[in-house]
C-alpha cells in the first residue's frame, strides 16, 4: 500500500508547524533528555510533557517558565513568533 499525495503534502506542511510542543520537544531532544527526564527537571509530570509536546495541551506560565528552566533557554524561547 503506497502512501498518497495528500499524506505526503500534510507530512510536508506539518514539517514546518513551528508550535510550543514543537519547541520544547526540538530542545529536549537537542538537550539528549528524555520526556521523563525533563518533567522531572521542571517539575511538571511526564503526561503533561507528552501532551504539550504533541499539542494536546496548552501549558500553563508556571510550566512553561519550569520548561524553559529546565531547558537552559529563556521564555521567550519557547513561544514561536506569528
């Protein structure tokens, strides 16, 4: 079964989605830390991570600035420009 044209063009314009989730999932892994590893770091939990990471969630300013915390990276780093 092939993929189709309209999988390829939504795998294309995902690719350059820039969101929080996005943000903080690049950073982390940048950092080599798990999803664990960096809930435990902002004090937040691991399912909290996974739904910010995957958009399901909007993080809060208290965990957003424990994220950027815990990713060595200022605030503002985190929130994509429109």
């Amino acid at each position: 079964m092939g993929i189709g044209c309209d999988t390829v063009l939504a795998t294309i314009l995902m690719a350059g989605t820039d969101t929080v989730g996005s943000r903080i999932r690049r950073l982390r892994e940048a950092r080599g830390l798990s999803q664990a590893a960096l809930a435990r770091k902002a004090g937040v939990t691991r399912l909290t991570v996974i739904r910010i990471e995957m958009d399901h969630q909007s993080p809060t300013l208290a965990s957003l600035a424990g994220l950027a915390r815990a990713l060595g990276v200022k605030l503002r780093a985190l929130i994509p420009d429109d």
